[in-house]
C-alpha cells in the first residue's frame, strides 16, 4: 500500500485516536498512578504499595472480594452448562415451534439489567408472589425472607442473573452449533452414536473457541457486577449496607462507595479497580491456556523439546 | 423402544415450555401489574385491572415520565450517531489502510477491553469535572460514544469486503472520504443496523455512569427514575411497573422488529 494512502487512512482513524486517548487511555494511565496515591478531600499524596498493603487488611475489600466470587463461582458455570444443553435441544431440526421456544429464551436479554432486577426484587419480596406461592402450595408454611437473609439474598441474585443471561450465551452456542455441518451428526447417526455421545463427542469439542469466548466475556461481566446487587438491595444507592449482612456489596459497589458513599478516596479505590484488572488479566490467560486442546500442548512441548535439542 | 423416545419427546416438550414459561411469565406480570393497585399486586392478581389510567397519570404527572423518557431518547439517538461515524470509520481505516504501527495500536486497544468501567470511572469523573460537565447530558453521550469494543466490531464486518470495489472508485477519481460514505456505507447498510440496534440499547440501559454524572432530576434517565422509584419507602408498585413497561418497549420493539440484525449485532465480534 502507497505511503499516501496510508495516511488517509488516519484520517478515518483520528477522531476515534482522540476520544479514546482522553476517554480511554489516560484514565487507564492515570487510574494506575491513582492507585499509589491516598486522595482525601483535595489533598493527594504518593503512598507508594500502602494502599494495595491496605488491601490485604480491609474487611470490607475482603468481603467484596469473597461475595464476587461466589456469585462468579456458582452463577456462571451453572448459566453456560444450561445454555449449553437449550442449545442442543434448540439445534434439532425436528423440534416442533423451535423458533418459538428459541424467542421465548431469548427474551429476557432485551430487558434493562436494572429493570429486571427490580422484577425480581418485587417477585422475592417478603408479602411477594413466590412467597405466595410457596406457601399456598404448603412447600413452606411461613413466608422466607428472601431479600433480608443473606444467603437467600444470594440465591435470587443468582437466580435472576441467570433468567437474564441463559437465554443469551444460548443464542451464542446455537449459531456456532449451526456453523456445525449437519452431515456430521448424521454420519454418526448412522454409525449408532447415541445422543448423549454425539453431543460429548463431536458438539462440544467443536464449540470450545465458543466456550472459551463465553465463559472469558461471562467473567468480566461478573466481576464488573454493578447494577444488580446496587438495586436489589433495600433502600438502593443510599442504603447503609449492601444486602443483609452486605451480602451485595461486590467489588464495582465498593469501588462506587469509596468515591461517591463515603469520605471520597479516590486513590484507594482505584487500587481497588486495579485488583479487578489483575484477576481479569490473570484469569484471561488462564482460561486461554485451559481452552487450548491437549494436542495442542503437546505440540508446543515438543517444539520446545526441539527448540532445545 | 419407540415408546420410549416418545416419552423422552413429551419430557423435552414439557421442560422447555416451562423453561420459556419462567422466561415469559415476568413480561407478562409487569404488564399485567401496570393496570393494578399496589394492593392487587402485592394480592398476587394475575389480571388486567382498571388502574392504568390513574398509573399513568402518576407517571407522568409526579415523576415527569415524558421529559425522562425525551432524555434517554437523546442521549441515546446523539450515542448511536456519534458511535457509527466515529467507530464506522475507525473500524474502515483499520482494515482499509493497513499498516505497522496501526495494527499495534489495534492491538493495544483490544487488550483495554479487559479494563473494567470501575477503572476508567475515577479518572473520566475528575475530567468531566474539569471540563464543567458534570450533571449534563453531554458528559454521558461523551463517554459512551468512546467504545474500543464498537470498533472492534466494525473491524471484523468489513474484513470480507471486496476492496476491489474501492480500487476501482479510486481509478475513477474519488476522494477516499467519498468512496466511504457514498459507496462502502451504502453497501454495509445491515451491519450498521447491527452496530445501530446494538449500542442503541446499550447506551438506552445504561446505569452507572449517569448515575455519577447526573445529578439534577430533570436530567435523569429512564434506568435512574426506575432505580430511584423502587428504592423508596414505600413502593408504588403499580407505577413503577409502568415505568418498566414503558422503558423496556423500545427494546422489545426493535428486538421483534429487527431479531435478525438484533442477534447479528450481538454476534457480530465472534466470527468464527
């Protein structure tokens, strides 16, 4: 490509170059300095590692660390092995008004996260309809305080997270099983793999670029968890605690009161942030190594074999 | 053997109409619940009532829905139209006119889509402070209309495009920002739909950034309203259901209207 042409081309670039730099890069940039500094009021000083020292010995951090991963811990393999096997039954082209059922799934994905969560904290409420139904059902004979128990304040968080977000990592799933040549499934048909074998052995291993990629977006989207726990627990962005017990305070809720609840300290929050970033970082190249298949470790083993014979 | 997988057939039936059941049912409750008392709803009454008027009224009368409503509108039309032309360009110079040091910086801004909001919020806070922005709609279009994940996205659309067909224009004479406009844009039509429908709703749902940026209650968004409603005292149930309901049918509407680009849109950075 001629030296001119290439010039043009940040021509196109440029406005986008701008905004990102001011909006995106610096506050990376900037943020990172943040985190050796203690902001209080308008009077910063550099700390140097005080502030991620501080870290191992804050409660609250620890609390915020432990609830996020719980929620990651429970919430998203349970979400991607569902949406994994509504993607099979959807994938079958004998299925009767699957276009229905696959619509029907889908449909929570279009809601606000804060306008389910708010459904979702009505549902659950102490003189709300589950309770109403469980109880005219006798599967309990008082009403549960879902939302002021800590750990049922959990489970209907994770609950409604996963009414929110099955439906759309399945149409993730679905439209890599479609790119799946139906020739193969009937190839095995005909050798007489069951179901069960045809999904272990020949969809799964085809979808795992698919996995990976959902499961690497669903874990930062979990551990960015803001506007759910914000809203379901009582009283809001005002309230005293996150959820019984501060049960919902995750670490985006606890970056949010560092700097907008509580005397602000910007610097401390911001190393906050960049523990988000690391675990994110770190888990990103986890998962990356664990999605590469077996053959391909072994190849690289043994490059590295004759790399060094 | 036959009446067995018919068996496991009604099984399968059975599970995802309950399955789609679970789905559906809330859509139908706030809706249902938009026409009633608090008390019928807390009741558990599962049909239309005859309080929508009075719901409504209260809506738009105490709460100001309309205005709401005309700022999320705003910020969010402002979002879509600054994100296709920023980040349909940078996505088109990206591909187009490749070269070293542009593929490096491709490559650094898809590693800062690991880097969560919380990070960029702190420092985005004190700008937009500086800059005396803080509680105007401005500062919220500002800040969404910045998206290495849009850019991405209109990256890989445009990797297919034929460029012979650009080669050609060029040999005829035409500006490099004619040939965008006038004959790649007209030809990519769906995959702006897609980007268009995608941070449409994106922007229309946000919460955390308005929620730091505005202040005032004449400014506040449709996600803010229905987030302070519900966080009061004492709930009114029936009208914050039609609040939902009425900030929840834009997107239904451009779902059913447009599911194919819709689920395009979210697809679309996946290409296998």
């Amino acid at each position: 490509m001629g030296k001119k042409l290439s010039m043009k081309g940040w021509l196109f670039i440029s406005p986008a170059l701008i905004l990102l730099a001011v909006f995106l890069v610096y506050p990376i940039i900037y943020s990172f300095y943040l985190s050796f500094t203690s902001t209080k009021g308008i009077i910063s000083s550099f700390v140097g590692f005080k502030n991620y020292i501080r870290l191992v010995k804050d409660p609250m951090f620890l609390l915020a660390l432990k609830n996020t991963g719980i929620i990651l811990l429970i919430q998203v393999p349970i979400m991607l092995i569902s949406a994994l096997i509504l993607a099979n039954i959807l994938n079958d082209r004998k299925l009767a008004g699957r276009g229905i059922f696959r619509t029907a799934i889908f449909l929570p994905s279009v809601t606000s996260l804060i306008a389910y969560t708010i459904l979702f904290k009505m549902l659950f409420s102490f003189d709300g309809i589950i309770n109403r139904l469980l109880l005219s059902t006798g599967i309990v004979d008082h009403p549960l305080e879902w939302l002021t128990t800590p750990k049922l304040a959990v489970f209907v968080l994770i609950l409604a997270m996963l009414w929110r977000w099955t439906g759309y990592n399945t149409v993730f799933y679905l439209s890599a099983m479609q790119n799946i040549s139906y020739e193969i499934y009937e190839a095995a048909e005909i050798d007489g793999a069951s179901k069960t074998q045809t999904f272990l052995r020949i969809t799964l291993p085809l979808l795992k670029p698919m996995i990976l990629f959902t499961t690497i977006m669903s874990t930062i989207g979990t551990l960015q968890l803001f506007d759910e726990p914000m809203n379901l627990s009582q009283g809001g962005v005002t309230a005293a605690t996150m959820g019984p017990g501060n049960c919902f305070l995750t670490l985006s809720v606890y970056i949010y009161n560092l700097c907008f609840k509580y005397v602000p300290n910007f610097g401390y929050a911001a190393t906050v942030s960049y523990v988000i970033v690391f675990i994110i970082a770190g888990l990103t190249v986890l998962q990356f190594w664990a999605g590469q298949s077996n053959e391909e470790k072994d190849a690289k083993k043994r490059l590295e074999k004759e790399g060094k014979a | 053997m036959k009446r067995n997988i018919r068996v496991s057939r009604v099984f399968l039936y059975l599970f995802l109409i309950i399955v789609s059941f679970i789905c559906v049912f809330p859509f139908y409750w706030m809706i249902v619940g938009s026409t009633n008392t608090p008390i019928q709803i807390i009741a558990g009454k599962m049909t239309f009532g005859s309080h929508f008027v009075e719901n409504f009224h209260t809506l738009f009368n105490n709460y100001d829905m309309l205005r709401i409503l005309m700022n999320s509108l705003k910020i969010s039309g402002i979002s879509v139209i600054l994100i296709l032309l920023i980040g349909g360009m940078a996505g088109y110079g990206f591909q187009m006119y490749k070269s070293n040091l542009k593929e490096k910086l491709y490559g650094f801004f898809l590693l800062t889509m690991m880097v969560p909001f919380a990070t960029l919020m702190i420092p985005l806070f004190k700008i937009i402070t500086k800059l005396n922005l803080l509680d105007t709609h401005f500062a919220v279009i500002i800040v969404s209309a910045v998206s290495a994940f849009m850019i991405f996205f209109f990256r890989q659309s445009f990797i297919n495009y034929p460029t012979e067909i650009l080669e050609a224009a060029r040999v005829d004479g035409a500006g490099e920002f004619r040939i965008f406009f006038n004959i790649f844009v007209p030809s990519m039509k769906s995959t702006f739909a897609a980007a268009a429908i995608y941070s449409f709703i994106t922007s229309w749902n946000s919460y955390l950034w308005p929620l730091i940026v505005l202040q005032s209650n004449e400014k506040k968004t449709t996600t803010l309203l229905i987030s302070m409603m519900s966080s009061s005292y004492t709930p009114e149930y029936g009208v914050i259901m039609l609040a939902i309901v009425v900030a929840t049918l834009p997107t239904i509407i451009i779902f059913f209207a447009f599911q194919k680009q819709f689920v395009q849109g979210m697809l679309g950075s996946v290409k296998q």
